[in-house]
C-alpha cells in the first residue's frame, strides 16, 4: 500500500495540471449526478400519500382494534374473517364463507361487522370487504365499499370471474 501511495505521490507532482483537471472532472461528475436527482426526484423525502394521512394519529387503527371489533363481532358458523389490512386510509377485510351461507346473509354480516367500528373511525376510513367462499361457488365472491361518506356498504362485484 506504501508503494502505492509513493508511487501516486510522484504522479501528482510530475503532473500537476492533470492531477488538477482529474479532480475537477470528478467534482463535477459528482455534482453534476446531484443536480440530476434534484430535478429527476425533487419530492423524494415527500410521503407517498401526501398531507392525505394528516390527523391519522387521533384515529389510529392497530392489531389490537381490530381483534377487539373481531372478538366483538363474535363468532357466526360459517363465516370466517381471515384478516384486516391497513393500506393509508382504506380498511382491507377479507371473509371467506362456505356455500351454506346466503349471499344476503353474508351481505349482513359484512354491514354488522363494518358497524362495529366507532363512528369516528367510520368517518375517517373508507372500508372494502372481500367475500369469498371456502368451496366452489357462483355466488362469490363480492366486494363491497363503504366511503367515509356513505351510508354502508354498497355491493359492486356479485359472483363475477
């Protein structure tokens, strides 16, 4: 490693005009990269959501909520709510029924289910409930979608492939 850094000592002082033009290339490669990113990327620290998400904190929705809105649901044979996903303001839940349980009762169960969130939580999420069936069946599945909004859950894919 000595002879190396002798050896690049020596170059630098027999070259001086080029050592310094090397270094100023550099330096302006380097900038030159930063000034692209600036341009190419300028809201690179921005959240992807924006200001969207602003006040989330006082109505902030975790594990623990939704196994208390789960646990206060109860349990009703034939319908299985396998899990709940945040994704910025939407409330994911996915059920999964087997074929003994109605389209309409499903549909039901869905509304009581997305009722037992607060109202301040029902005021600031938009809610999406998927229902599937265990078992091959043309009934299923269905989506339905409640907007902060609006009054329960409207049913826009009924049984579609």
């Amino acid at each position: 490693m000595k002879k190396f850094l002798k050896k690049l000592k020596s170059f630098i002082l027999k070259n001086k005009l080029l050592s310094i033009l090397l270094f100023l290339l550099i330096l302006i490669i380097i900038l030159g990269l930063v000034i692209i990113k600036v341009f190419v990327f300028p809201s690179y620290k921005v959240s992807n959501y924006g200001n969207r998400l602003d006040g989330i904190e006082n109505v902030k929705l975790d594990k623990s909520r939704f196994d208390e809105v789960k646990s206060k649901f109860g349990d009703v044979e034939g319908f299985d709510i396998k899990e709940f996903k945040l994704s910025g303001k939407i409330v994911n839940i996915f059920v999964v029924v087997n074929d003994k349980v109605s389209v309409d009762k499903a549909k039901s169960n869905c509304s009581k289910l997305v009722e037992g969130f607060s109202e301040e939580e029902l005021k600031y999420y938009d809610f999406q409930v998927f229902v599937t069936s265990s078992d091959e069946n043309d009934k299923y599945p269905l989506i339905g979608y409640k907007n902060k909004k609006s009054e329960g859950l409207h049913w826009n894919y009924e049984g579609e492939n």
